[in-house]
C-alpha cells in the first residue's frame, strides 16, 4: 500500500513548521522504504490537487491553535469520519475537505485512508524559525502513532 505523508506548515512562521521538523525525523528512520513517500507543503486546499494521486493513504500532519487542548496535544481526525465536523481552525486545512468532495464528485480517485494529525500549538504568528515551545513529547507521540499505522 503506497503512503503519502505530508507536512503542512511553513517553517519560517515558528511553530508552524513543527510538521516540518516531523517529516525530516520521520524521513530519517523511512530511509530506505519504497512504498512511502515525504512531502513538505505551505500550499492548501486546491493547490494539493495533483498531491494525493496514487496513494491508498494519506497522513497529513498539520497545526493548530486552540484553548480547548493543551500545547503540544496532538488531535487524530479521519476523513471523512470526523473531519467534517471539525470546529477546530488550522490554516493549511482551508479547502482540502472542498478538494476532497469536487474529486469524489468527479469520480476521480482518492486515497482509501486519510488522516489528519494536528499539533496544538503555542504561536504561528510569529515570522521566525525556531519553536516557542518544548515539543518533544508531541513529536515523539506523532511518530509512534504514524509508526503504528505503517506497521499495519
């Protein structure tokens, strides 16, 4: 089954490019597999159009802000089991769910599995790199849970 991981954030914006940083400790330990592949991107909604196709999953690591999860919590949405019923904001998501609809509508295929994997984080406002938070035990989270879902 070909895996699609992806990072969405912008590593100049401070702690929106913690998916970023996922995706290159994630690289280092898939060195070698063939059957995923590793993606950064700043781009959303339509502009990932051409990204998701040939794959039966998708992973999508992304950031939020909200005061309804601590920093650092990482939030597990399926698509489209919960997705559609998000109330949390995270500025990479605007329009994938549209994307998703106009594809199935034209029947063109999409991934069997998508996941989303949100990162509550501290600031994104910030034009800076560095994080503003210790994020250790997120990172370490998010690589045991996409570990898991390989290994399966």
């Amino acid at each position: 089954m070909k895996t699609l991981i992806l990072g969405l954030g912008n590593d100049i914006r401070g702690d929106d490019g913690l998916p970023f940083y996922v995706i290159d400790e994630l690289e280092k330990f898939y060195q070698n597999k063939n059957n995923i592949d590793f993606l950064k991107l700043s781009e959303a909604g339509f502009k990932l159009i051409d990204v998701f196709d040939g794959y039966k999953q998708v992973i999508i690591i992304d950031t939020i802000m909200s005061k309804d999860y601590k920093i650092g919590s990482v939030i597990n949405y399926m698509y489209p089991k919960n997705i559609k019923h998000n109330k949390y904001f995270f500025s990479h998501n605007t329009g994938i769910i549209k994307l998703l609809e106009v594809l199935k509508e034209l029947k063109l295929k999409i991934p069997e599995k998508i996941e989303f994997l949100l990162i509550n984080i501290n600031n994104s406002d910030l034009f800076k790199t560095g994080f503003s938070f210790d994020y250790k035990k997120s990172i370490k989270k998010i690589l045991k849970i996409i570990k898991f879902k390989i290994r399966r």
